[in-house]
C-alpha cells in the first residue's frame, strides 16, 4: 500500500490560528488509501495530532470515524475496521 500523500493544512480558529488538516485532505487519504469515492464520505469525529514547525503549530488528524453510504468504519491510515455504532438506520426504524 502506498502511503505517499499530501496533506492539505487551513487556519482553524477552534485552534487558536492553528494550522489544521482540512476536511477534505482527510477525505482524499481515506480515498487513496481504501478506495472510497469522496461524494460517499460523510466524517463523524476523528483524533488530532500536533507538531510545531517553524514557529506555526500543525495539526494532522490519526484516526477518524466517517460513514461511506451509511455504513460506519474507522481507521487509523493504517486499518480499516467496521464501526457499526455509525451505521445510519432507515427513516422510522429503530436499532
């Protein structure tokens, strides 16, 4: 598996100014590494990791949750794993 990718970074003011990976950098690791389609990826919650480099404090998410077509998974850019606490139930069904 090649893990060669760029990583896409915007100023997030949650983070004081921080720099922090954008929604879709983290979308397009999930497609290259996995196969998913972009349009399917709906992200749910995800762990970040930080590094200061040149004065500016960066952050790189290392695991997320996501649904790709209603299904739940997680992955930590390594392993891809079922998260079926995710799965989106139909209208007026009840788990």
């Amino acid at each position: 598996m090649n893990k060669d990718y760029s990583v896409t970074f915007e100023p997030n003011e949650g983070l004081d100014g921080d720099m922090c990976e954008t929604e879709e950098s983290v979308k397009g690791r999930i497609c290259r590494l996995f196969g998913f389609e972009s349009r399917c990826l709906s992200m749910q919650e995800g762990d970040l990791n930080n590094a200061e480099i040149a004065g500016t404090r960066y952050y790189v998410y290392t695991s997320v949750r996501f649904t790709a077509n209603g299904i739940g998974w997680s992955t930590d850019f390594e392993n891809l794993v079922r998260d079926e606490a995710l799965d989106e139930q139909p209208a007026g069904s009840e788990r």
